[in-house]
C-alpha cells in the first residue's frame, strides 16, 4: 500500500542502465531520456562538466585536467562514484522542479550479474535518490518490451545485443529458463573496427570514429550494393593527419570475431535448451534487441546459422526500456520478473 501512494504522489522510473547509453521512462510520457552513458569530471575542482550526450563528444578531445569515463563496464558498473553522479544528474533531468517524495525506480541488469554487483546497482541508485529499487534482467525486459507471451508455458528466445554484453535466454512462465551471457557486443565491435584499421591501414581512430563507421556501413552478412566512406585519423608512421576510403567490405571482415562469438552464444543456448522448448522456438522464431541488433545483416546471419526465423523489434534500442516500463504500469502482474 505504501509504495502505491508513494508511486501516486512520486514519479516513478524505469531505468535502462547500459554500458552504451542510458534510457529513462515514467509511467504518464513514456520514455523521456536516451544519453550516452558518459561523464566528464574536471579532476583538478572535483566537479562534472558534463553527462551525456555533451560528454560523448569530449572523448578524445579532452585535456589533461578534463576526463571522459564511461563508468559503465560489460554492463555492470565500474566506476561506482562516477555512476552515482550519472544515475543522480538524469534523475534531475527529467524529475524538475520539487518533489515530496523520491522516485521508486526498476533497473534492467545483465544476467550473468553477480551479487556484488547487484548490490553496486541498487546502492548507486539510492545514493543518487531512488526511494525503492528493484531489478530485473534484461532479456525478460526485452521480452515484455515486444510483447511476447511470457506468461505462457511457451519457449521464447531473446538476444539482447547491448554495448557491453550479448545476452541470450530462453523465457517461459515468467523466468528463464536457460541463458548465455558473453562480454562481447556494441563496444567490443567499435574496438575490433579501431584494430582493424590499425593493422591494415596503420591508421588510429577514435571509440567515436569507429562507431560511426560502423553504424553507417558496418555489415554481418554481404550487402546488395557495396557501401563506402572516408575516414580521417592519424597516420601511425608519420604521425600525421590521413585520410583513406574503406568500403563495408573491409568493416565486415573487421567485425568478423566479434559477430562470430554472438553467433556461438546464440547456438550454444540453443544446444542447451530442453526439446519441448526448442520445439516452441522453431515455431516462434528468434527476436533481437538492443543496439547491436541494427548491425546490417545481421538478422541474416543468424537465421541462416540456425536455420530459425529471426524477428528484429521495430525499436531495437528502446525495447527493454519499453519493457522495464511496463513492469510500472502492473507491478502485481509482472511482480515474478523482478530477481532481487
């Protein structure tokens, strides 16, 4: 009864915490925050300069006095001030004005989290303001976010491809019954780019560089028609401005390792899942989410190495938001999917 009242007279969040990005939603405007999840303290006066979008940009551009941090790691946090001040300042963002009561929040973690960084999780969110935290796993948030049947004795696979880690569960009767977690996603993707064209061209470009790369022709499975850029950056012999033209050929090759361990996971998982299940994924199909899942030909990829029907959501980045939102609006409905 408590934490009704409180959830009538607060504002209540459901809360995306990514390695890549950070996703806020309240029950009345649905999802009203997707930052980078980035900080820029000045190290010298002890203050932040920036959060978000606006410290993205500082990546590699900063001086010496200024630090760019990514405080999120593989999903979970590794900098535990630096989230609290992050978690604190989106938390102001979208609850202006005075409050009376602070905001009960739900945060999506990864599956393979241990208990210590669960209790990391919840302790950051406290510190930063929460009023009650619970969480739930990712791939149950991006099942709930598509709307997929998981209160049914029916087999569901999810692959939810992040910035930090791939997650792969089979959910039925709202649990899941069988999942594959591995550190390798979107970040793992932008190094490998960075490596490649260290090797191959002797040229360094930046995390920011090699994303944009790869969002703009990075590619899993051959495309239609050949795509190309320029890229600038610096010559590792001269140590000089360059500039060369790749095309999504040479970002494939580069994806390659990365795109390879995914692909094992997902089969892996499907080795492991009992027979009744794997049966209700031949029929339902493979779902995708999470920014990874935009990687073009991707979906093709898959479903030719499994032989399965592969469904990609209509919002992959937002789908375990959504999820994690829904979770709101009936907790007593979805109160099973919560793990702490």
């Amino acid at each position: 009864m408590l934490r009704r009242l409180f959830g009538f007279l607060g504002k209540d969040l459901a809360m995306d915490l990514g390695t890549a990005n950070t996703l806020l939603y309240t029950r009345a405007e649905g999802i009203v925050l997707n930052e980078p999840s980035v900080v820029a303290p000045e190290t010298d006066r002890n203050t932040v300069l920036a959060v978000g979008r606006e410290a993205k940009e500082f990546l590699g551009r900063t001086p010496k006095r200024i630090r760019a941090i990514r405080p999120m790691k593989d999903g979970v946090i590794a900098d535990f001030e630096v989230t609290r001040q992050m978690i604190a300042f989106f938390i102001r963002k979208v609850i202006s004005g005075f409050s009376l009561v602070k905001p009960g929040i739900v945060i999506c973690v990864p599956t393979g989290i241990t208990q210590v960084e669960k209790r990391a999780v919840i302790e950051s969110a406290h510190q930063a303001g929460a009023r009650d935290v619970r969480l739930v796993e990712e791939p149950m948030a991006a099942a709930i976010g598509a709307n997929l049947p998981i209160h049914e004795p029916l087999g569901n696979m999810v692959v939810d491809i992040g910035g930090g880690t791939t997650e792969v569960a089979v959910i039925t009767l709202s649990a899941i019954a069988y999942a594959e977690s591995v550190r390798v996603a979107g970040d793992a993707m932008n190094q490998a780019v960075q490596r490649y064209f260290k090797e191959e061209f002797q040229l360094l470009i930046g995390e920011n560089t090699a994303e944009r790369i790869k969002m703009a022709i990075g590619s899993a499975f051959p495309l239609p028609e050949q795509l190309m850029v320029e890229v600038s950056g610096k010559d590792m012999v001269s140590g000089t401005p360059k500039v060369v033209r790749v095309t999504d050929g040479h970002v494939r090759e580069a994806l390659q390792e990365p795109v390879r361990i995914i692909v094992m996971a997902i089969r892996k998982a499907l080795e492991k899942t009992p027979p009744e299940l794997s049966a209700d994924i031949a029929s339902n199909g493979v779902l995708l989410a999470g920014g990874g899942a935009l990687l073009k030909g991707l979906g093709a990829l898959v479903s030719r190495e499994t032989r399965l029907k592969v469904i990609i959501d209509d919002d992959p980045l937002t789908t375990v938001v959504r999820g994690t939102g829904r979770t709101l609006d009936d907790g007593k409905f979805y109160r099973r999917v919560y793990i702490n």
